[in-house]
C-alpha cells in the first residue's frame, strides 16, 4: 500500500525517530502500521540501523556525563514531575494513539497512560527522598556507601502495553542519572516516540534518551551487545530474554527480565462467587488476554467446578467484541493478523488434543468483525494440567478450567509450570488464602482481586517468568552501581607501611 492510501500524516505518527538527540526518519527498513480493529495502514516508519545504535550510545553516554548525571537528584526529579504532568494533560491524544496502534480499548489505555504519568511522579518523589547509607565505622574512617548511575542504559519493550512499560523503566533509569536508549516493538513504536517528543519538551537534555524502532534481532541484538550500554532491561517472551541474558552473560552485564507467564488462578468452594467470576473474566480476558499475568490456568474446586463453569462461560460469551474506539467493547482486537491466527491454531492444537471449547474457540464470522484481528473469549475444559495449551502461554483470550480436589493436589498442579509469575486465589477463609498465598510458585499474588497494581509495590517474576525486580522505591536502584568510600578521619598513616617503632629505638642506641 503506498503512502496515499495512509491516513494522513498526524503529528503523531511523522516517519522520524529521535537518534543521539536529533529527529530523524530512520534508515533501516520501512514498516507499516495497521489499526488491528480495521486492517488499514495508518502510518508508516523507516526504522534505525546498527549504526545508529553506535551514535545512540555513543551521544547518550557524553549527555549524560556531560551534565545530565551531575544534576542533583531534586533537579532531575523537577524534569520527571513534569513529564509525568505533561503525560496527563496529554492523556487522551496518547491513549488514542495508542489504541489505533495495539488495537487495545481506550478504558485500557488511558488507564495505561495514566498509570505511565504516575509512575514518572513517584519515581520523582522517591528519587528526592532517596539517601545513601552512612555505615557503622569499624576503624577511624567515615564509611558511606552510595549509588552512582551507570552510563547507558537499553530499555527493550513489548508491544502490549507500551506506555506503560516504557515508564517503568525510563523512568527510573533516568532518575538514576543514565541515558537511555529505548527499543520500542516493531509493532508498536508510536507511542515510545511521542513519550520522548513529551520529555524533550520537559526538559530533558538533547541525547539523553534515544528512541530507535527496529528488529530485535538487528537494532535491539547490537543494543545488547554495545560495549557501552550498562545495563539491559527487557521485558517480552522467555526464548528471547533466555538469549539476551547469554549476550549479557558475555560482557558481565547486569540485566532484569520481565518475561512471560501461565498463570494459576484458584478459586475454592468457599469463595465470593460473584467476585470470583467478575476476577477471573477480567483476569484472563481483560487485554484480549495479551497480558504476562494472565490468569489462564483456572483451578476450580470440584464440588463447584460445574455451576462456576457455566456461569464463566455465559458471561464470556457474552463480553462484547469489537473497536477499542467503542466504549461497550470488553475484547478488542488481537494485536497483528498474525498473532491471532498464531492464538487461533494454538486453540485448534489443544482442541485436537481433547480438549473441548465451551465458548469462543474459533475466528467469528460475523460480518461485523470481519475485518479485524479479532478472537473470541474462549474457556476450554478436558485438557489436564500436563497439555500444552496449559503449559505455553498463548497470550489470548483463552482459558482451560481445571478441577481439583486438594489443596496439596492443587499446589503441586499450580507450582507444575516453568512460569511464576502470578498467582489468584479466590476464598473466604483467609488463613487457607495465606497458606495457599506462601506455597505457590508466583513473583505477585492477589487475593480475592487480579490484576491491580501499584507503583510502589515491586514486582519481579519467578523460574521462566523473570530476573530482577523492578517497581518500588528500591526501582531506581536497579539503575545504579553501589560505591563504598573510606574517608580517614585518624590523620596517622598506616601501621603497616610505617617502621617497626623497637627498630627505630635498636638504631638509635646504636
Ligand atoms: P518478544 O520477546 O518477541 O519481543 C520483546 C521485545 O524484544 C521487542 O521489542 C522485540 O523487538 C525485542 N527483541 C526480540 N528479539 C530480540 C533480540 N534477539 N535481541 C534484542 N531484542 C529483541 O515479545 P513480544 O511478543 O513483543 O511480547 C510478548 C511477550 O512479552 C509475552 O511473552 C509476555 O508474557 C511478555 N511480557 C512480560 C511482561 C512482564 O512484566 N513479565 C509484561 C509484558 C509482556
């Protein structure tokens, strides 16, 4: 499709990336980008090239030693304060870019937005009040042991909540002092650069953040491997962040991993069921279900597995698919064409396998819907635990419900999983909720809720599902290298190097 059949051009979507401080158009491949609810190209962008990793890097390690690091920490933080406000004054030109680029709800993502304006004012807060530690002297010194940033950090994102994630870590990661070099997906980048168009403006100095789309295997590989980038940050799928902490284990470089999930959610005979069932439709089908924490496991107690059963599937059959533009839409459109097909299939495997769709489990028909990549809420039953379809993580809207007797039964089947993510329990009993709570394998665990989240809260991911925390005050942290300093306060020189006091004597009565 050529440019003429585009939309036309918006200030949002101009075919330029920010490289060591200049916006430029890129001069790797040309990509086009396509509204998932209609299939129709609204923009395009020529991507970055390896060289322009080398400048990045090269730009953002001199801006920020040249000034950017020696800042103090209230005066970066003024910089950040007013990103996140510009962030919300921006809310909804943001949430709606980013909801004709990820097909995505607007609920969704001006919540997401909003959420990324929060997490650049708590960053700002918690950097203002961040002290390093004087420690208790063991010998005549003053002993301190402080934070320094590191030079240049790459921040390596997913396509399923941009704004959100890039926050999460632009955000301390400048707080800390370091440049960033941010690799936005392929399939998702416009939203990245409008966030670095808001910092510019904010007044973070020119080279400081660098935005460069591009393959991963390309841009985001030689990112990995610059001898001057510090420290990665990636979040996206497990094979990939297995692969890049090999790249890092070559140059001994630190680097946190938020990967993927295939999340147990529990619901036991005792619980809420209304709050049940409004928890684990939302937990697995909110997103399209293209979420790490999905709760896509379902674990329902015997004695009620049939009633809570059917009454999930009628309610999701029953959430709305349709536009993210619409506000009565409960199940947007799958990011890509291709990614639904990939959900489609993994769908038609398992039911190959024996499992039987209780709803969705099949591209719709309808006309409506037809040119969209949209998949419908589906809830399978017949698969055990061991079955594929709950082993890999389909990121969809797609659930297998799973009866258990036992607790001990149920543990051992929630913990069966290379993934610990995130866990969801559903009780009135809360000692049992806190038992279950301490022996699931989960890096976060909701109880009687899913899927909230707090910025002050860390959250990190257990076995498959990650490496590192980030999030919380300790957040910015991540971004810095610890440094000890001895300072002498005896004025005396050091015994060992000075001569043996009985010699000097032996000399003298010599
Ligand atoms: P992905 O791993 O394919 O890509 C993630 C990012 O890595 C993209 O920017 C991509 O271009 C880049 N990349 C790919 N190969 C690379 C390479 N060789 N070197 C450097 N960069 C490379 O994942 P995705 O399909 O974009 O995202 C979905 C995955 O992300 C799911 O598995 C999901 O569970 C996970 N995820 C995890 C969290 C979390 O916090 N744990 C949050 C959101 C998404």
């Amino acid at each position: 499709m050529g440019p003429a059949e585009h939309e036309p051009e918006s200030v949002d979507t101009v075919d330029e990336i920010l490289v060591a401080g200049r916006w430029q158009r890129g001069l790797g491949e040309c990509i086009e980008s396509v509204d998932p609810a209609t299939g129709r190209v609204f923009a395009s962008l020529h991507t970055a090239t390896v060289d322009d990793v080398d400048r990045a890097v090269t730009e953002g390690l001199r801006a920020a030693r040249g000034g950017w690091s020696a800042l103090l920490p209230h005066e970066r933080a003024r910089v950040l304060h007013r990103v996140g406000n510009a962030l919300d004054d921006e809310a909804e030109r943001v949430a709606r870019l980013q909801t004709l680029d990820t097909g995505k709800t607007l609920t969704e993502t001006r919540a997401l937005v909003a959420s990324a304006a929060n997490t650049f004012r708590y960053t700002a807060a918690a950097l203002e009040t961040m002290d390093s530690a004087l420690t208790t002297p063991r010998g005549p010194w003053l002993t301190m042991s402080t934070y320094q940033p590191m030079g240049v950090v790459a921040a390596i994102t997913p396509w399923n909540s941009p704004i959100a994630s890039d926050a999460q870590k632009i955000a301390p990661a400048l707080a800390a002092g370091n440049a960033v070099v941010s690799k936005p997906p392929v399939w998702a980048p416009w939203v990245t650069l409008r966030l670095a168009r808001i910092c510019e403006a904010a007044g973070l100095p020119a080279g400081v953040l660098s935005v460069l789309p591009g393959s991963g295997r390309t841009v985001g590989e030689a990112l990995v491997r610059h001898p001057d980038v510090a420290k990665v940050t990636f979040t996206g799928g497990t094979e990939t962040g297995r692969h890049l902490a090999h790249l890092a284990a070559d140059k001994l470089m630190p680097i946190t991993l938020e990967l993927g999930g295939k999340s147990p959610t529990i619901v036991f005979e005792d619980a809420d069921l209304e709050q049940a069932l409004a928890g684990v439709l939302y937990g697995v089908f909110s997103s399209s279900g293209q979420s790490c924490i999905a709760g896509s496991r379902i674990f329902v107690h015997r004695s009620i597995a049939e009633t809570f059963t059917g009454e999930l599937v009628r309610r999701a059959a029953a959430l709305r698919l349709g536009p993210g533009t619409d506000p009565r839409t409960r199940v947007a459109p799958m990011v890509t064409f291709a990614h639904r097909d990939r959900v489609a299939a993994m769908v038609d495997d398992a039911v190959a396998a024996g499992a039987r769709a209780l709803c969705g489990g099949a591209i719709p028909a309808d006309e409506r819907l037809s040119s969209g990549a949209y998949y419908p809420p589906t809830v399978l039953t017949g698969a055990d635990n061991a079955a594929t379809i709950c082993r890999e993580e389909v990121f969809g809207p797609v659930a297998v419900v799973l009866p258990f007797d036992d607790e001990e039964d149920l543990i051992a089947q929630a913990n069966d999983s290379v993934y610990g993510l995130a866990c969801g329990i559903w009780t009135s009993d809360y000692r049992r909720a806190w038992r279950v709570a301490g022996a699931v394998k989960a890096g976060t665990v909701w109880i009687n809720t899913y899927k909230q989240f707090s910025i002050s809260t860390p959250f990190t991911g257990l076995g498959d599902s990650g490496l590192g925390t980030e999030k919380g005050r300790e957040g910015i942290r991540q971004y810095c290298d610890q440094k000890s300093i001895y300072l002498d306060l005896s004025g005396e020189p050091i015994a060992w190097a000075t001569p043996d006091p009985t010699e000097t004597r032996k000399d003298a009565s010599r």
